[in-house]
C-alpha cells in the first residue's frame, strides 16, 4: 500500500495562475444558474399579452445563435393602442423617468420579469405599436440582463463567490478535487 499526501486549496489561496486554469475549466460548459427561471419567467411575459413563446434557442454566453418565435393570436394583431396601453400598465409600477419596473416582478415573482417588461415599457413609450416588436423588445432587454448575469457568473469575482459559497476545493494546479 502507499499513501499520496494531497495539499488541497480553497479558491482564493490559488496562485494568479492556478485561478485562469480553474476558471478556464469552469466556463469551459458552465451552464447559467438562472437559465430555467429566466426561460420561465419570459415564458410567463409572453403570455401577460396572450402570446406564447412558441420555440426558443439561447445560447447564454455567446450571444449569437439565438433565437425565439414567437406566437401572436389573431385577436391580438389588431389590438387598440388603448388596449395596449392597458397591458403595459399591468405590468407593474415604474419610475416615470427611467420607465424601469420598481420590482413588483409580476409574471413569475423574479427580477427577470421586470427585465421583459423594461423593454415592452420603452418601446412603447417610444411609440412603438405593433404588438410584436414590443414583445421582441422585451425579449431584447430581458436577454441583455440575462446574459451580463451569466458574464458575470464566469467572471473571476463571480466564479471565486460561486467557490466561497460552495466550499470547493482545488490541488495547487487549479484542477477541482
């Protein structure tokens, strides 16, 4: 029998180099916290104006290949500006200034929501009317806030957080024990 001494480190006793390795491992097919809460909560905004979100490909962390469709009832092509506005104001307070949500996060009770709904509350303010560049809107605010979240998740500070929080531990060459 023989025996293997291991000298084993948390994250932030690393070497400068040892840290770009683990994190390099890491991003390498980290997969966003937040993604199925961030799916939902869209799904949920699209349905705030009877819509539904009818296929979706995101890919987090590039920022291109996505893509969304989707689906507008027939009903909800000709709707009044009146009607419109209605839907807009459902969506929960807002600072009249910004036209940021004040964080009633009404679609699925997460910060998410108020990320959709920014960007359907500027487009209309900024005259827009036709039902689905709103919708496309706020999928476009929505995905911006998701995807500065998953940088940071595969950042140094995010990932050294992520570590701390979890108690992993790395051998002195920065691979995961």
């Amino acid at each position: 029998m023989r025996t293997i001494e291991l000298k084993v480190y948390p994250f932030d006793e690393l070497s400068e180099e040892a840290k770009e390795k683990a994190l390099q491992n890491y991003a390498s097919d980290a997969e966003y916290f937040w993604g199925d809460d961030a799916i939902k909560s869209l799904e949920e905004f699209m349905k705030h104006f009877n819509c539904e979100l009818s296929h979706y490909s995101i890919n987090w962390g590039e920022g291109y290949g996505n893509s969304i469709q989707i689906s507008i009832p027939g009903y909800m092509k000709d709707i009044s500006e009146i009607e419109l506005s209605d839907y807009i104001k459902d969506m929960g307070s807002f600072n009249l200034k910004t036209l940021n949500g004040n964080g009633d996060c009404k679609f699925t009770g997460l910060c998410f929501d108020e990320d959709a709904g920014d960007g359907a509350r500027k487009a209309f303010f900024d005259g827009v009317r036709d039902l689905y560049d709103i919708l496309y809107a706020g999928y476009e605010s929505w995905y911006s806030s998701c995807n500065s979240d998953f940088e940071y998740q595969c950042s140094m500070e995010g990932y050294a957080e992520h570590c701390e929080a979890n108690e992993y531990e790395f051998d002195e060459e920065g691979d995961m024990i």
